[in-house]
C-alpha cells in the first residue's frame, strides 16, 4: 500500500533553487534566519540539502556526498559529530576529500569556520572496517553544519542505496547517478511522494554514440521517520531506492555478475574452500569435550558445548558471515565476531559427534532480504541449526544471555538460509518460534488506610524475555533495572528485588520484587487501585492514529497477570471491573480479565494471548482500536469506599 507521507511547514514554504550545485561557503542569509516554526513540528534539526553523485567507472565506482543541516535547539547538537564508516580490507574503499565547516550568523555577518583536518581521525573498527570521524567547531543552535567528501570503491558499478528519508526532515535530497553501458540492474524503488524530478537519458559521447544511462531524481519536502514502538529497522520501512548489481561487461570473478538463483548461492558456499577449512579444526579442550562424553542425551551435550564457548569466548560486537584470521586463532585469543564464535561451536559439536548446519541470516538490524535477488552477502551473521530429539535449534553462542533453547530476539522473524555442508543442499525461511513466549506475574499486596500499596511482585519470564531482562540487568546495573522497573511512575519504589534461575537454560527466570506505591488519586474517603502494576501493560504503545511502520513483535506471546488485593479495615468495596473477554476479528490476538471478591480480597486475572507476531500498517487501524478498548479495561480502577 502506498503511503503518502506530507511535511508539514508550521510558520512559512520553504523553497529550493532547481538545479543550483551547492558548494562549501554558498549558504544563504535566508537559511541562517531560518527557526524551527519553519520546520516540521518538534524537529531538532533538519537536512536542508543531501546531495549523492555516483560516476560508475570502468574501474572504480565514485561516490560524491555533499550534506547541510540546520541546527534548531540543543538537542540538535548531536548532528555536529559525524562518523562514516568505509570497508578498508584490501583497499576496497577509501575516503578522500573531507571538506566540512560550520555557519552562522554573528551581529547580521555570515561567519564560516572550517573543521581542522588535523582532527579529522581514521580509527580502525576491525581488520576489514574502518571510520572517518570529526566534530564540527562553534556549533549552537541556529547554525549550520555542511561536509563533504569523496568515497571510491574498487568495484565498479557498485551504487549506494538512496535513503531520502530519514530520522530529520528533509527539504532537499537528491540522487545523480551515472552509469557506464554494459551494467544491469534492478532497481527497488520505495518512494512515496512525488519526485520533485524524474531524469533517465542516454549518456552521449561526441559521436552521438550512448555510453551510458544517467538517472536524476529529487524529492523534497520529506518528512522525518518516526522511531515507532515494535519495528525493525528503518531501512526497512523509509522511502528509499535499492540498486542491484545484475551483470557487468566484464568476466573477471571478483566483478562476477550476481547468480539469480539460490543454489548457484549456496553452491558458492559449499565449494568454497576456506569455509571447508574451517569447518574441520580441531580445537584444544580436552575437558570440555571429556565433559560432553559423559552425558546421556545429545541435548545435554549441545546445552553444555554451548554455555562453554559462549561463557569462554567474548563477542568483539561485530556480526559477520566470515572470519578474519581463522577460527583457531580466535579460540586462542577466546575473542571474535559472530561467525567465528559460531564455528568455534560448530567444531566442538563436530567433535562430541553432533551435526550442525550453518545458518547465514539477516538480523532485525540489518532488515529484510530481497528473495528474488539471491546473494549471500545481504546477511550478516552466521549461527548454528542442529536437531536433537526432533525438535531444532538455532544456536547463537555471541551473547552471555543466550540459551540453547530459545531464539534470540534479534533473529526472529528474520531471512534465514540454513546448509548442510554434509549433504549439499540448503533450506531458505523465515526464522519463527512457534511455541509462545511466556510472562507470568503474581501480585500480592496489601492496600493501605493512608492511601499506599504494598506488597511483591513474583515475575517468571521465559524464551527470549529472560535473556532480554539478563541482559538489561547486565548492562544497566542494579540501580537503573529496578528504575526501569517503575515505567517512569515516581509514586512506585522498588524495595527490594532478588534473581533466580539466572543460569539454569531450561528455567524461567523469576525475579521477586518487594515495592510501595502511593496511591495519589486516593482522600478521606476513597482508594483508588489501578491494577497493573508491576506489568508491561501498563502504557498504551499504539496511541497514535496514523502509523508508518508494520508490526513486529518478534514472537507470539502469552502473558498471565494474576493479582490479589487485600482490603483495609474499615473499607469495603465500592466499584470493581467485571469480567470481561474480547479477541481480533482474525484471533490473532484475545484479552480476558476475571475479577471475584471474597473475605476481604480482590482477585484480578488478566491473560492476553497473541496467535500472530508481524502485522502490516493496513491492519493497524484494527490493532489501534483493540489496544484502546484493552488498555481501558487494564486500567480500570478498584474503587474503595471507607464504611
């Protein structure tokens, strides 16, 4: 379905000369006076001008990026440092021609001062990544930050994607792209909005003979892309346009043209020698694997081989597909990206007699493949499939936090391509888990004459919510988890909280919450309870009438929520919600709450099940509404009258 997304211009039009190149040091008065009425609303800043030049050489591809942004408030100060990162290996990119300044206006004069290109750093990321980063000087809202710079990449005819939208508006963003004859792609186009131009000609030497193709497209006028509660990334939702590289006039194999099939892919994979090597090391670990002897089952033996490379190997934060120096010198150095940490694991299985199969997927972060456009190079990361007591596995050991057992959240819903190097063959899907994940809460907490609550709170969290909550407690410390913990409410304490099954792959994680909650909306004469607390609906994500992104939630889920009250002396109860059950039309997601009152006691049950994990922005409207009506029952309060 296409979108039409409008920006809206709060004080006055904003206008763009057609067809003007900009330069370094050509600003004008006009965009300096410019103030954030002009912009779209709650902007921090805004791309005035991106401008992308692509020349497909017979040699090289040349790619020219030349950016404007206006600085509206203090938050928009971040734009004033930037980071490009470029692939160094074998000098396949480099980066040339760093020009970059920042404007303002000082007393009605136009002052201009350039970035130091002695503080322009290159730091190497890792043996195939590098990045260029500098900081623009005097920058303060009101200004204006531009750079420019040249990319060359030893690939010819390799285009960038064109991303016209993005987290800022943008006034103005424009394409120019040349290429040479003899190349052939596909273009994916995912605009919106009218083109503000819309260029294909021949390219024409003085012979009157075609050379090449030129394409020119502007759009302007684009408004920012919202970070929407459950999405994947943006790159699979903003306007952009996708170029793929289909055949090229030249038979060298480094320039081969890409296969249109998945078995001449997966053929790639399976003959290529290096990958063979590293899937027959014999690592050093005796213990590890005398460990692994002793065990009965095979599902035994994958959970503790898992749990060993993952607790002795430490991630280097990079996904990747290959290795860089080989996986036995990253079992020497217990450091490595994913790829390498993954086929550490896939030796010692070998090794205890466990067959895996290798899985190249395209994580949430790094979007969605294109299906009809077979190429091994739009995933990754690398993990692990094995099956054991028929039911499978997908095996990540780059993260503390993850099990055997469960999928980590960020492979969910993802492209997989799975291979058996054994057998020879392939098998391509969407990585899901059908079984749902589970979240049970108990609540047990007295009601105060003086207008508070307290009591504890019981939270079993399995499959991917565990490793997401070991995580947030890792990383965040004590302190900011129980924080986080209150969803924001400064009436809510947490007075103690204790973790158990922090290691146990097969348990659910339970963590026990001791807390006090003013209840502020209670007088003399009444307690006002909303009955959510300490649960993960207790704000509405989906408020907003329009959306721009599908769906994801990554898993289908089932949540229990079961919370007992005891009433004060001296109260009785003066309004309780009913009971109540209501589902989406197609079942993918039903709501039910029981409520019953005996001896000085309120029961709520809450239980929400979800059948469906990915919905497309034409069922929001559907989602929107249900979520209303459930949220409005989740909050629905006890009322306590005092006798």
């Amino acid at each position: 379905m296409k979108r039409l997304f409008v920006l809206l211009l709060q004080c006055c039009a904003i206008t763009f000369v057609q067809g003007q190149t900009q330069h370094l040091g050509q600003i004008d008065t006009a965009d300096l006076k410019l103030t954030s009425c002009d912009f779209e609303k709650g902007a921090n800043a805004m791309v005035l001008f991106d401008k992308t030049e692509v020349n497909a050489l017979t040699d090289v591809t040349i790619i020219t990026r030349h950016r404007r942004v206006k600085i509206l408030n203090k938050k928009g100060l971040e734009q004033a440092d930037v980071t490009i990162e470029y692939t160094s290996k074998d000098h396949f990119e480099k980066i040339t021609d760093v020009e970059a300044h920042t404007v303002y206006l000082e007393n009605g004069v136009i002052k201009t001062i350039p970035v130091d290109k002695t503080l322009i750093y290159k730091q190497t990321e890792d043996k195939s990544t590098k990045t260029l980063k500098f900081s623009f000087p005097a920058v303060r809202p009101g200004a204006i930050v531009e750079f420019t710079y040249t990319r060359t990449v030893d690939f010819p005819g390799d285009v960038p994607d064109w991303n016209c939208q993005e987290s800022l508006p943008v006034r103005y963003s424009l394409f120019d792209k040349k290429i040479t004859t003899g190349y052939s792609y596909k273009i994916l186009s995912r605009v919106y909005q009218g083109y503000d131009k819309n260029v294909r000609e021949a390219i024409r030497n003085s012979s009157n003979d075609s050379t090449g193709v030129h394409y020119l497209w502007a759009i302007k006028d684009v408004e920012s892309f919202t970070d929407e509660p459950f999405t994947t990334t943006p790159e699979d939702n903003i306007q952009n346009t996708r170029f793929f590289l289909l055949q090229t006039p030249y038979n060298d194999m480094k320039l081969r043209p890409r296969v249109h099939t998945w078995p001449p892919v997966t053929g790639l994979l399976l003959n290529d020698p290096y990958l063979r090597d590293e899937l027959t090391k014999n690592l050093k670990d005796d213990s590890t694997l005398a460990a692994a002897k002793l065990l009965n089952t095979d599902e035994e033996k994958i959970g503790l081989l898992f749990n060993r490379v993952k607790n002795k190997m430490k991630w280097n934060n990079r996904y990747g597909t290959e290795t860089n120096d080989g996986i036995k010198k990253a079992w020497e150095n217990k450091r490595g990206n994913s790829a390498e940490i993954n086929l550490v694991l896939y030796n010692f299985l070998r090794m205890a007699g466990i067959k895996s199969n290798l899985t190249f997927i395209s994580t949430r972060s790094n979007g969605r493949i294109e299906l009809d456009l077979p190429d091994v190079r739009d995933f990754n990361t690398m993990v692990l499939s094995v099956t054991a007591n028929k039911k499978t596995y997908i095996l990540d050991a780059t993260s503390p936090y993850n099990t055997y057992n469960s999928i980590p959240f960020e492979l969910l819903n993802c492209y997989s391509l799975t291979i058996d190097p054994a057998a020879k063959n392939y098998d391509l899907k969407v990585v899901k888990d059908t079984i749902p994940v589970r979240k049970a809460i108990f609540v047990n907490a007295q009601i105060k004459a003086d207008g508070k609550l307290e009591g504890t709170a019981h939270i079993s969290s399995y499959g991917c919510l565990k490793t997401n909550h070991l995580a947030a407690y890792a990383e965040d410390g004590e302190s900011k988890f129980k924080e986080s913990l209150t969803a924001g409410d400064n009436n809510l304490k947490i007075l103690s909280l204790k973790r158990e099954n922090m290691e146990a792959d097969s348990l659910p994680l339970i963590e026990s919450v001791g807390f006090k909650l003013d209840l502020t909306s209670s007088d003399e004469n009444y307690i006002y309870v909303t009955p959510t607390v300490l649960t993960s609906f207790r704000n509405n994500p989906f408020i907003n009438e329009k959306r721009q992104a599908d769906i994801d939630f990554g898993y289908i889920g089932s949540y229990s929520i079961r919370s007992l009250y005891k009433m004060p002396a001296g109260y009785k109860a003066d309004a309780l919600p009913q009971g109540v059950s209501m589902t989406m039309p197609n079942k993918s997601i039903s709501f039910k709450r029981i409520v019953s009152e005996q001896d000085g006691q309120i029961l709520i049950r809450f239980s929400i099940d979800f059948s469906k994990s990915v919905f497309s922005v034409d069922e929001y409207p559907a989602i929107h509404d249900f979520y209303k009506k459930m949220f409005e029952m989740l909050n629905e309060q006890i009322v306590l009258k005092k006798t």
